[in-house]
C-alpha cells in the first residue's frame, strides 16, 4: 500500500474546503432577497441578494449555486473515492484519475477566485485554490515520471472527433456571447470579464489540439492530456445538468438557443467522453 504522500494531504484539504465552500453556496438559495442596481456601464441589473452571493448578479448566482450542488453530490465523492483508491493501489490508472480530477478542481478554484464576487469566502477560495494547483502540479510532476504507452485506439476517429468537438465547443458555446457583449455591456453584468471565456477558449481548446498533435506524434504525455480532458469534459456535462436545473427552478429565462448551444451541447459531449474513458482506462488497466 502506498503511503499517503503530498498530492493526497493536498487533495484531503481540497475535498474538506470544497465541503464547507459548497455548503455555504447551497444555503445561500433564496429567490426572495432580490434587488437591482446599476453597474459600471449603466445598465440596470438584476441582483441575487442572499447568502455569500448576496452581491452577485441574479443570473450569475443561479450558475454558482449549480456548481456548487454538483461539486458536493459528484465532485467531492469522486475525489474522495480517487484519493483513498490511488493510497491502496500503485497502478497507473489510479494515479491518471486522480491527476485528471485535481485539474479540474483546479478549475473550479479559479472560477471561484477570480468570478465570484469577493465575499467572506475568500480566504477559502484561495486556500482551495492553493490546495488544488499544487496537488496539480504534485501530481505532473510525478506522472512526467511514467511511462503511458499510447493504445492503438487513440488512432482511431472516435478519439479524434472527441478532441476536434472539445476544441471548437468552446467557441459555439462562448463566442457568440462575447460578440454581443461587445454592443451590448449589459452582457457581463457586474463583472468586468468573464473568467469562463478566458478559461474555456484560452486553455481547455488549444489543450485539446494539443492533445491530439501529441497522440499523432505518439507521445505519452498526450494520453494525460486525455485524460483530463475526458474527465472534465464529464464533469461539465452533469454540471450543465445542475446549473440548468437551478436556473429553470429560480426562474431564469433561459432562451433555446442558449440551452441548446450550452446544456445539450455539453452533455451530449459529456455521454461521448464517458464511453471513450471507459474504453480508454480498461485498455490502460490491462495493459499493467
């Protein structure tokens, strides 16, 4: 059994953090409190006004308060689950998950940190931040260690359409937003930027181009890469599930095209990925 190391303690203060941070988005539930302002460019908006959202925009609270449900009913179990599963095994796999769940709660921190309007969280927010990024890179540092050979499976046109739907989605499903925020401020609401964009089509999409260059080339770091992308790309399809349920049930006017460029998108690509990791991860565990 292998001794409980650095990216696990690191992983245990995340899950503890992410339950007390989650908790506290979940109580702050309450379509009562409402009130509107009006933002840096003039334009009227309207404002959750309860819990540590309190001064977040009514839009943007509905989104955190998703994430914050689907964090604790799947995120924390999955990690939990990772952690305890990498301490007893020493196989690859184990360790491939749990680095590729640590990214994307890296993830998570940062939308906190840098999109959520600064609250009595803070501090909490960057300690999930800290905790997340340096598990993440714990866990590269280790894994540039292994040796993954590349299945012939990633050859196939399966793998490819995954990586080339991953890299373009982020653009059908942003682009167009950030277009007619441009004329239309009113967009961002109270922000100033949107971290999501930044994130989205500024890491995760050239990460998948990469990805697949790298899995031509039959570099081993490619089936990593992957692997992030497969579990996260899960992960946002359920929390598409959640964030949309939360704003359906608070009352938000979500038009179709939005629900169907975002949501179905998402979750389409979310069923996709799943199937690809199962057959991914059973070919990496008997290749052991």
């Amino acid at each position: 059994m292998r001794k409980f190391q650095m990216m696990h303690i690191l992983s245990t203060a995340a899950i503890v953090l992410l339950i007390m941070i989650t908790l506290c988005g979940m109580l702050s539930w309450d379509t009562s409190k409402t009130y509107e302002t009006v933002n840096q460019y003039g334009e009227t908006i309207k404002m959750w006004g309860s819990g540590i959202y309190a001064r977040d925009s009514y839009l943007k609270a509905t989104i955190f308060i998703g994430s914050d449900m689907c964090m604790l009913f799947v995120g924390i179990p999955l990690t939990a689950i990772l952690v305890i599963y990498d301490v007893k095994k020493k196989d690859k796999l184990s360790f491939l998950l749990l680095v590729s769940v640590l990214a994307w709660l890296l993830y998570y921190a940062a939308s906190l940190c840098f999109g959520v309007t600064y609250n009595m969280l803070f501090l909490a927010y960057t300690a999930l931040f800290v905790c997340t990024f340096f598990a993440f890179i714990t866990g590269i540092y280790r894994i540039s260690g292994e040796h993954f050979d590349v299945p012939d499976i990633l050859s196939g046109k399966p793998y490819t359409v995954f990586l080339v739907l991953s890299g373009i989605s982020t653009f059908i499903a942003w682009l167009p937003d950030i277009v007619s925020s441009f004329g239309r401020l009113q967009l961002i609401e109270v922000y100033t930027t949107e971290i999501t964009y930044i994130l989205d089509m500024g890491i995760i999409s050239p990460t998948a181009f990469i990805c697949l260059y790298l899995l031509k080339k039959r570099n081993s770091f490619g089936v990593v890469l992957l692997s992030v992308l497969l579990i996260g790309i899960i992960v946002v399809g359920i929390l598409v599930i959640f964030q949309t349920a939360v704003q359906l049930v608070s009352g938000v006017d979500l038009p179709i095209s939005a629900i169907i460029t975002k949501s179905a998108i998402f979750t389409l690509l979310g069923i996709y990925a799943a199937i690809l990791a199962r057959k991914l991860y059973k070919t990496i565990k008997e290749g052991e």
